[in-house]
C-alpha cells in the first residue's frame, strides 16, 4: 500500500509540473494573462500589426483566424501579408474573421482558439467576450515602440528566436547604410502625403518600416514634423505649411487599392492640385529629389519591409549628387 501511495503521489505531482509547464504569464496591456506556453491555433485581431509578424516569424501554420480587408469585389485579404509573403485567405487554413469594428466572435469560438492576439484601445470592448473564447493578450500598440511590438507579438506566439535572428540581420544591414550615408544627420528628409479632395498635406513623424530605416540611419526631419507627438505619429497641415515641410528629400507613398491614390503620377498631380505649381515651387519636387514608394510594403510592422525601406533609401539617397536645401 505505501509503494501504491508513493507512486500515486509521484504520478500527482508530475502531472502537476506537466501542467505548469503548459502555461505561462504574459505580461500584457491587459494585465498579467495565463497562456498557453507554445500556442497553436492563434486567432489575431489585426492584419499588419499582429498576423504579419506571425507569418514572417514562422507561425503561419498557428494562425487560424485574421482579421483582414475587404476589396472593390467584396473579397478578404489580409493586407500586405498578401503581397510580401504571398499568405492569404484563399490560399491558406486562415479564417477570415471580419474588419475594424466588425470582429465576428462566433466565427471565432468556431475555430477553437487556444490565444486571441489584439491591440490595445481597438480591441477592448471586446475583451469580456474574447475571453470567453481562449486567453486573450492585447499588446500595447502606442506606447510599444517599432521593434517592442513585434517583439511582443513574437513573445506570445512562442517564436521569439526567428524574432532574435532578423533582429541581428536588420542591425548589420542599418550599420552598413550608416556607413554608405555617413553624413545622414546633415540631410533631412520629410514624410508627407498630399490629400486634396480634403485640402491638406498629412506629414509623418512615424511611418512604420519607412520612418524607422531613417531615423535608425540617422537623417534630420523638419521642425514641424519633429514636433508632432509620437503618441499621434501624424499630423494634417494646410498647404501654407508646405515651406516647412520642404527638406532635402522627400518621400510620398501611392496605394493601388486606393483609385485617387493608385500610382506615382497621380501622387504627383495630387501635390499639384493643393497647389498649383507645385514642383517648380517646392526644393524637393524642384530638384528631382520627391520618392514615391508604394505604400504596403514599408508600411508594415515585418522586418521584410524595414529590407525594402532600407534598401529604397539606399536607392535613392546613397552615393547620388543632390542640391541641399536652401542651396537654390
């Protein structure tokens, strides 16, 4: 009987430690969350913030459930996670569960979650109900910098070395720019995006992978757009503030999803419009030194896009002859 005690009380108290390990605490926005050590069937809330880094981190095959966006043609697609890593709803085991403001809980009580990811102050409504379904952590967008984020995300899906090693990848690949660009902190570059059916120019302190390449490079901004809260990332301007927003470079960016905003030339006609002569007004349209990029793939939390921002950059700044601003 005491041999029968004894291994019962060791079979209790593996069991035990098997269950501890199965779950840990994730300091999250929300507080202190039990998850699962090694999550499975992930559902995420946002597309570029949380599945993109999912998927380039090696955890397609977790993701159950994405939010996404709708096209023209009334079809889900998960933005940019499409284009940089050719995942999406249709070629994939990833459910589609609804855009901002419109998260389908019972599609994902269907999917049978063991993690929900999702982002503070856009998801907290529904955290009640989320929580419900499986635990839910929602990381702290805003007051997480560029590369907290994603290590947050990559934390909480258990995926955290691929995390560590394209860390180490972009560091080198930055240091090498510095070192083609040595002189970056003597150039400004401003961040801007003309809108004119509203009558303003949108001018960027944070712009994803673009704005983090520049600043991790070294280059100046405009006052004006150094100014701007980083809580706020942005900030709309009338066109009289243009002379302020004028630097050395410049970089616009077009959107093919978007029909008044779908290619470079209509960019450039869009600075036009909010002010005639525009390129014969202003030092970087004057002097050939206005870059526009497409949008989606520098606009993303993925180290894929902060490798295309860098090199865009490169590109267009390193080693090239350009008149300073102020200079003519």
């Amino acid at each position: 009987m005491l041999k029968l005690v004894s291994a019962l009380a060791a079979f209790l108290l593996m069991s035990m430690s098997l269950t501890a390990a199965e779950t840990r605490s994730f300091a999250a926005a929300n507080g202190a969350v039990d998850i699962p050590a090694d999550p499975q069937r992930i559902v995420s809330l946002h597309d570029l913030s949380i599945t993109l880094p999912l998927v380039e981190f090696g955890g397609t095959a977790r993701i159950v459930g994405s939010h996404g966006r709708v096209d023209d043609q009334g079809q889900p697609y998960i933005r940019t996670v499409n284009t940089l890593f050719d995942v999406d709803f249709d070629n994939s085991a990833i459910s589609f569960v609804g855009v901002f403001n419109q998260i389908d809980l019972e599609a994902i009580a269907r999917l049978e979650p063991d993690l929900i990811i999702g982002r503070a102050g856009s998801d907290d409504e529904l955290l009640d109900n989320l929580g419900k379904i499986a635990p839910t952590v929602l990381i702290d967008v805003v007051g997480l910098d560029y590369f907290e984020r994603m290590q947050a995300v990559a934390d909480a899906a258990n995926l955290t070395a691929e995390y560590d090693r394209l860390l180490a990848l972009y560091q080198q690949q930055v240091a090498e720019s510095r070192r083609l660009i040595p002189d970056a902190a003597d150039i400004s570059v401003s961040l801007i995006q003309p809108w004119p059916l509203d009558g303003y120019i949108n001018g960027s302190r944070s712009y994803y992978a673009l704005s983090q390449v520049l600043d991790d490079i070294g280059f100046a901004k405009p006052a004006i757009i150094a100014a701007i809260d980083p809580a706020s990332a942005d900030a709309d301007f009338s066109v009289e503030f243009l002379p302020e927003l004028d630097a050395d470079f410049a970089f616009a960016t077009y959107e093919t999803t978007q029909a008044e905003q779908a290619s470079p030339a209509l960019i450039r006609q869009a600075f036009q419009t909010l002010l005639p002569g525009f390129c014969d007004i202003v030092h970087f349209c004057r002097n050939h030194q206005l870059v526009i990029l497409p949008r989606s793939p520098i606009y993303a939390s993925s180290f894929r896009s902060l490798r295309i921002a860098n090199d865009s950059v490169l590109t267009h700044i390193a080693g090239r002859d350009f008149i300073p601003f102020g200079k003519n």
